[in-house]
C-alpha cells in the first residue's frame, strides 16, 4: 500500500517542504530511506521501529520504501520522524489515508513513542502553513506564534494516532494573546557618568541605524556604552518580529512557549569567533551564524582588533547589502543579516594611544592598524573616540539622562525617517538622498573640501550625509541639511590614518 504525508525540513533559516511518500510492498523485510536523506534521516527507521512498538503499533514485516520527495534537495534532521510513521501506519490502513491530506506532522520521535521538539518549528510550519500542523507540545508556542493556521500537539505517538483516527481531542493551540516573548533586562543610560560625545554619538545611531566604533582606553566605558545601544530601539513590527523568530528558532537548543521575538536581538560574540560562527554556514545543516542572529537588533564586537582580519572583513559585503549569501557544493542560501554594528577597540596595542601615556613604537602601531581594513573601517558611519571620564563626572550626585528618554526621541526621529521612503536614514539610496536630505549652499562647499582633501571616500561621503539627515531630525530641523549638522557629522569620524585620533574640520 502507498501513503504519502506533509512534513518539511531545516534549510539555513527557510523551512522547505517535503512529502513522505511511503510504500509498504511485497519482498524481503526492509526499510530504506531515499531522496538525500543525512545520516540522522538514515537513522529514523530505528527511531521510528522502536516508537510504534513501544506504542503498542505494529511494525509492517514488509518491503518498506520511503521516498522524501523532491528527491533532488537534500534533508537534514530528525523532523521528518513523526511523519514517517504516521506513513507507515496509513501504509498499512491503520489510519484513513484521505484525512492526512488535511495535516503536516513535524517532530522527533522518541524510543518510547513521545513526541521530541526540533530547531526550526517556526519557518517549518511557515512552510506547511496550507495544512494543519501537529508538532511536539514544547513547539507548540513558537510554531503557533508565526501562522494564521491551526498548530495542535501532542504528547506521544498513540495520541497521533487516537486524534487522527477520532477517538481522542487534539491539544488545543495557545491563544496569540499569549504568545509575547517575556522583555529581557536592558542596562539603562542613566548609569554612564559624562561622555556627552559618546551618548550623543549613541543617539544618533540608534536613530538612524548607523553603524558606530568607539575608539578608546581600558575602562573608558565603550562595553557599557554599547550594551545600552539596544535599550534605545523601539520593538520590532510583526514583520520584523517574525524573520527575528524564524532564525533563533533554527538555532535554539532550548523550547520554550515564548512566542514571537519582540525586542531587538543583542548579539556579542567573543573576538575568538571562526569565520562559520560570524557569517554562518557549515557542511550540511547551513545554519545562522552571529550576524543573522543580530537581524533587527545589535551586533557589537568587543575588542575588534583581536578578531581575525579574515573574519572582520567578511562583513564587508552582508553589511552594504543586508544579507549574507551562502554557496555550498550541494546547496546555497540567502540569510538576512539586517543588523546594526557597534564595535570598541583600543587605540594601540597597550591601550592608552594619547601622547606620553602610550608606550608602543611606530612598528608595534602600524602592525595594529593593520588589522582594521581600510574598506571595513570606511562602512562605519560614526567613528568616536571615547576618553576616561573625569573624576567630576564620576562622583557626581546628578543622574544622567535615562533610557527611556533618549529612546523616545529616537522614536521620534525614526518616525520622520520612515515617513519619507519607509526606512531607516541608513538605507537611504543616492536618489532619496537628494530628495531626503539637500544641502545649503555652505554645507555643500564644506562636503567639497572634505572631498578635495581626501578625507572622504565617495562611499563616505554619502554616510556622512545619511549621518547628517539624523543629527537634523533629531534636532527637530527643517528639510535642509546646513553647515552645522554636517560639522557635526565630520567630527563624529575618527581619523584612522593619524593613529586614531580626531581630527579637526574646518568651517
């Protein structure tokens, strides 16, 4: 007898759909598994065996085929487990063929029947999302969080099987009112004493999604600093909410009924990280790496002058086009990778860089700068240098401004910006530069000496202008963009070539 069933399986961050075609024919008892199963698919018969007759479901003595169409892709993970057997069952007319038309079944499947939860529920069930869908009860908040459709659970393979043949009722699915992810602890603002630069410079990049380095000393506050960058985002849309949910749902080992992702991701790899780990990819399985994870939210890269260069640069080209492209021998994939960088390093190897206080020779510096490329340093819109705060600063009674705040103009300021072309300042074409942010007379003389002197790259030079559109939102400016928010654009560059020092801008 012939059965075939809806499941999907794991590619990168996108589920693709699968249909498990069994056949239960005459010959000597076997099982195999065909279509580009992995070693784990391989593995499934033994899974699949042991839960029927743990069960107390019989297991055909027959030929048994089982066929993971679209034969040509290949399949990866134990998802497929529970749909297998459901075929088997239906194969031997155990269950009503006709009804599995109505269902996709997604889940792993223990020796003693019960039903495991997988990675990946939410793009899985996006892609069966014209059938109902039956997962592990620990998938049910995820997979139900992403889809108009119904998703029901289970707890074992006998209640499937009591359910799909009208004995027993399903689990009911949560309802959407409670599936919003719990907020996590976000440092406040109030707790950095001074570096009105350094605050100013965060603003201006949350508002307009720029990306920042903060150039400065041991213990000068740029990890601090960084860490509140997040608190100062407003929460993701649905759409946004959504795509966020979808890629930490392929990496997650733990499941929770959490639902959608609403708070902007926070991501802070260590500087040890490999290439995979950072843009992501791998052999089989394609997974998310650090800047997928951080789509919609921060990426910050502490110490960045201790990551590899080969790493460093290989945000190059996802941090110009938002995504990452992925090409192996077998497959390739797109991951978004829509994040906004904020990296900290130290001016020179012993940490200090100001004259007098820096012990490291000309050779010793050089070979430092040589580590941040100059195409990758171009990318960062805002390049400040940060110093210790003084001893006023610290000891001061007078609280600082807080989160809540700052992030309300932020708020503000992204309002203007989606108002004109529905995005961020940082996306901002060429041609919706014009529109979006023109010069005055004098801003523009200013912008042609920057570029005379070969201070600015032409790619800077339209960063320097999305900069400047964000510093005159927030300050509540009209459509034109003057001398003084493009002054103040420029002094937010930190010189590298001079040895990471500021350097001054004439007006």
């Amino acid at each position: 007898m012939f059965a075939s069933v809806r499941s999907a399986t794991l590619l990168g961050v996108r589920g693709s759909r699968v249909d498990v075609e069994v056949h239960a024919g005459i010959g000597l008892p076997g099982f195999t598994v065909v279509g580009q199963p992995d070693e784990v698919c391989r593995e499934s018969r033994d899974r699949v065996r042991a839960a029927l007759l743990s069960s107390d479901l019989p297991w055909p003595t027959r030929r048994i085929t089982v066929n993971l169409a679209p034969s040509g892709d290949r399949k990866s993970g134990a998802c497929l487990d529970l749909a297998i057997a459901v075929g088997l069952l239906a194969a031997q007319g155990l269950l009503p063929v006709e009804i599995l038309t109505q269902y996709a079944f997604i889940a792993e499947l223990g020796l003693d029947g019960s039903l495991r939860p997988v990675r990946g529920a939410t793009p899985l069930v996006l892609a069966t999302i014209d059938r109902q869908t039956v997962v592990a009860f620990e998938n049910l908040g995820e997979a139900s969080a992403a889809t108009v459709t119904q998703v029901f659970s289970a707890k074992t393979l006998f209640d499937v099987v009591e359910c799909l043949s009208g004995r027993a009722q399903w689990r009911k699915e949560i309802s959407k009112q409670t599936l919003v992810s719990k907020s996590k602890f976000v440092p406040d603002l109030a707790d950095v004493q001074g570096q009105p630069v350094a605050r100013q410079a965060l603003e201006i990049s949350a508002a307009g999604s720029h990306h920042l380095l903060l150039v400065g000393p041991p213990g000068a506050g740029k990890t601090m600093l960084a860490e509140r960058l997040v608190g100062l985002l407003p929460s993701l849309n649905d759409e946004q909410a959504i795509s966020a949910t979808m890629i930490h749902s392929s990496v997650q080992t733990e499941f929770l009924n959490s639902g959608l992702i609403r708070d902007a991701p926070y991501r802070a790899p260590h500087h040890s990280s490999s290439m995979v780990a950072m843009v992501g990819g791998g052999t089989a399985l394609m997974r998310p790496g650090e800047i997928s994870l951080a789509s919609h939210g921060v990426l910050f890269l502490d110490e960045l002058g201790e990551f590899a260069p080969s790493v460093l640069d290989a945000l190059r080209q996802p941090l110009e086009q938002r995504v990452v492209h992925l090409a192996r021998a077998r497959t390739s994939v797109v991951m978004p990778a829509e994040f906004l960088l904020v990296a900290a390093t130290n001016p020179c190897p012993c940490g200090e860089g100001t004259p007098g206080a820096c012990t490291c020779d000309d050779a010793a510096r050089a070979r430092y700068l040589r580590r941040f490329s100059g195409p990758l340093l171009d990318r960062f819109d805002l390049r400040v240098s940060v110093s210790r705060p003084n001893t006023t600063d610290l000891i001061s009674p007078v609280a600082s401004e807080p989160t809540s705040v700052v992030a309300a103009r932020v708020a503000k300021a992204r309002s203007l910006a989606f108002s004109r072309f529905g995005g961020t300042n940082s996306t901002l074409t060429r041609k919706q530069l014009d529109s979006a942010a023109p010069l005055t007379k004098k801003a523009e003389d200013l912008l042609r000496k920057e570029l005379e002197a070969g201070h600015l790259t032409g790619r800077g030079y339209h960063r320097v202008r999305r900069v400047a559109r964000t510093i005159a939102d927030l300050a509540g400016a009209p459509q034109m963009i003057d001398e003084t928010h493009l002054h103040l654009a420029l002094l937010l560059r930190v010189d590298f070539a001079s040895g990471l020092r500021t350097r001054e801008v004439s007006i």
